[in-house]
C-alpha cells in the first residue's frame, strides 16, 4: 500500500471535522435537555395553576348551589326585580376570581409560548450554523459521480482524480450511488 503524506493529512483532518462536529451535536443535545427541564417547570406551573382554577370552580359550584336554594326560600318576600338584582351580585361575584384564574392563565401562556419560540428559533440558527459540507472536494464531485456511471473503477477514479479511494467511496455513498 502506498500512502502520501497529503492523503494520510486529508484523513486526520476529516478525522478531526468528526470530532468537533461530535462535540457540537453532543454539547446541543445537551442544551436541549437542560432547556427541557425548564419547560417542564414552566408546565408544572401552568398545571397548578389550572388546578387551582378547577378548584375555585368546584367552591364557586358549590357557593351557586347554596345561593340558589338562598334565593328559593326567600323568593316568596321578594320582588322579580330584587330577585334579578340578587341573581346578578352573585353571578359577578362567582365570576370575579375565575375571570381573573383565566387571565393569569393566558398571560403564562403567552410568556411560555415566546420562551418556546425564542428558543426555538434560536436552535435553528445554531443548527444551520452546523451543516455536512455536499463534497469533500466540491467540484470534484461532478467527475468523481461521471467516471463512476461510464464504469470506471474506484482505485482508477482515486489515481485519475488524485484523491484517496475512501474520499471516492464516500462521493459515491452521499449521492448514494453504492
């Protein structure tokens, strides 16, 4: 086997390119997973949130149930107008809290939904900072896919182009011609 010193270089640097993309790929899947766990909190207390309005529901249920059998009994001293009147304050004051359980719901949404978009947007950027190169040698490529269709051996192809066969192969693979 004959190797020149520039072919034995081209595979150590192509050997490094995998190492720091390795890096890249292993140091996003890490800021993923901790910008995961921040979304999960943000849930949990989007949750707690809901569930403390489902139990104002329940009191507010609750609280209607007893102002209506209220109002039956005192319905027979009463006007229709006091009656609509009393049916009124309680309605606006069973309301009141829940109206208020929703905004503060929709505002934590709405924060945790810019959160989302912020960092997703900002993972996208990251990710097409890092691209496979399409060749190893860019216009290479073209010959290195022609001679191959008219039947060319790879070892010819390597000699003829002056590029190591691993680097033909890889060509061929991309273009998924082998």
């Amino acid at each position: 086997m004959n190797f020149d010193v520039s072919t034995i270089q081209d595979y150590f640097n192509v050997e490094y390119i995998l190492v720091g993309m390795a890096g890249i790929i292993l140091y996003l899947l890490y800021y993923v997973y901790t910008k995961d766990a921040l979304y999960n909190k943000n849930i949990h207390s989007v949750a707690s949130v809901a569930e403390e309005l489902n139990r104002e529901i329940y009191y507010l249920k609750k609280n209607m149930t007893e102002t209506q059998k209220s109002i039956q009994q005192n319905t027979r001293g009463m006007s229709d107008k006091e009656i609509y009147e009393e049916i009124e304050r309680s309605v606006y004051d069973m309301v009141q809290p829940l109206s208020l359980g929703f905004k503060q719901l929709q505002e934590n949404i709405i924060a945790i939904d810019s959160q989302i978009e912020s960092r997703v947007s900002s993972l996208e950027n990251g990710v097409k900072q890092f691209s496979i190169p399409n060749s190893v040698n860019g216009n290479d490529d073209e010959k290195i896919l022609s001679l191959y269709k008219q039947g060319i051996s790879l070892e010819t192809i390597s000699k003829e182009l002056n590029i190591s066969q691993p680097e033909v192969e890889f060509v061929l693979k991309i273009n998924k011609l082998q």
